[in-house]
C-alpha cells in the first residue's frame, strides 16, 4: 500500500483524464434513452430487444463521433440537473409539509409546474448559447430596486388574476392546464 493520503478529489480527478465524464458517460446516457424509447414505443415488435440493443449502441457511438454535440451534452446537463435540484426539493417540502395526504400536482399545479418547467429549460439554454443575451444576463442589467420592484408587480398581478377570475368560464389557465395534462398524459376532455 503506498504511503500517504487518498482522497475522493484524486479518483474524480483520475477519471477527467481517462474520459469518464467526456465520453463513457454521454455515450451512457444516449445508449440509455435510446433503449428505452425504443422498448417503450415497440418500434420492431414486442420481442426485439437484442434489435433495440444493437440500434442503441450504434446510435450512442455515432454520438461520440460528434465532439459538438458532446459539448452540448457537457453544458446543458449540469444546468438542468440544477433547476432538476431545484424542483425535486420543492417536491421534498410538499412531503414533509403534507404528509400522506398529498396525491400529486392536478388542476392548476400541473399548469404551473409545467410553465416552470419550460422557463427553467429556456433560462438553462440561453445562459450557455446566447452568450450576453440570456435571460438572466438581461436580468441583472436592472437596478436591484427596480428588479425588486418587477418583483412586487408580478405577485401582485397573480393574486388579482386568482381572486378575480370566474371559475365556471374556461380561460388562458385552463388551455394551459389541458396542454400539460395532454402533454404528461393526465385526464384528457
């Protein structure tokens, strides 16, 4: 056993060099949504995994020909992965809080969750490919009072539009809310 210290940083370290993170893992990723999708959608029939096996690895290997779409993958995975954090802690609030009575997001929840949802997504891509021009970038031109301000100005409209809206007659909510219920396959009209 050699002498002195191994940490954890040293093993991380090792594996940047040898392209772990550069290439087995997208390549794992890739083979991995490949394969599913295509036993989910049973593209060649109900008996053709070692079919879906051998598409799935070519597919994951022709990606790693590709060094743009690894850098794609290497920078916009880590910024979802961070609003993915980000929600699934919300989620561990609404368990702890509710308990056992919380029966997932429906009705409004689910509108929300998905508008949020695509914000994130939007907000993640533009922060790396729209280099000065994304969205947080124009953000932080304002003045903090003025951003505070902004702030004020959105929650209080939200609240008018919950207190004043008639819920018998269909509005821009509902639309959004039968879209992400058609989009995550809920109840459909």
């Amino acid at each position: 056993m050699p002498s002195g210290t191994y940490n954890l940083y040293d093993t991380i370290a090792l594996w940047q060099q040898v392209g772990i993170y550069d290439l087995v893992l997208p390549f794992l990723l890739v083979f991995t949504l490949v394969f599913a999708v295509l036993q989910k959608i049973q593209l060649f029939g109900k008996e053709a995994k070692k079919m879906n096996v051998i598409i799935a690895l070519v597919l994951a290997l022709l990606f790693l020909q590709n060094p743009y779409l690894l850098f794609l993958t290497q920078r916009l995975l880590p910024n979802i992965s961070f609003f993915l954090i980000i929600f699934l802690m919300f989620l561990l609030l609404i368990g702890i809080f509710l308990g056992g009575s919380y029966s997932g997001l429906s009705g409004s929840a689910t509108a929300l969750a998905f508008i949020v949802s695509i914000i994130a997504v939007i907000t993640a891509l533009s922060t790396d490919f729209l280099d000065g021009y994304g969205i947080l970038d124009w953000w932080y031109t304002f003045d903090p009072g003025f951003r505070s301000l902004l702030w004020f100005g959105l929650i209080v409209i939200i609240i008018i539009v919950f207190i004043t809206r008639d819920d018998k007659k269909p509005g821009v909510w509902d639309g959004i809310q039968h879209m992400a219920e058609g989009f995550f396959g809920g109840k459909k009209n």
